[in-house]
C-alpha cells in the first residue's frame, strides 16, 4: 500500500502546473526587455544593469556566491 500511495503522489506532482505561470511570465518579461533593448538602444545599458543584478540576487540565494 505504502508503494502504491508513493506512485500517486509522485503522479500528483507532475500534473502539478501551478509555477508554470510565474516561469511563462518571466519569459515574457525578457523577451520584453530584449526587445526594447534593441528597439531603443539607450536602454540597453539599463537593462543589463537589472539583469545583472537580479543574476547576483539568484546566485546568493542558491548559495554560489
């Protein structure tokens, strides 16, 4: 009973989509930004500026830096 219990919730798991708005929505917010970086090349600079710094935020918080 004990496998047959752990089958169904590891199956619960990958029917699981609730992240997957957060993760499409990011997407899109970078393809936004890339976008608008090579539109208007004056913000280019801006948005490295941002991306760099959410790269350390992440980094730090996964405890590589």
């Amino acid at each position: 009973m004990k496998e047959f219990t752990q089958v169904l919730y590891r199956l619960r798991i990958w029917k699981d989509t609730r992240g997957q708005d957060l993760i499409e929505y990011a997407l899109m917010a970078g393809f936004v930004a890339v976008a608008a970086g090579a539109i208007v090349p004056g913000v280019a600079d801006s948005i490295k500026t941002i991306f760099g710094k959410v790269n350390n935020v992440m980094t730090s918080s996964a405890g590589q830096g």
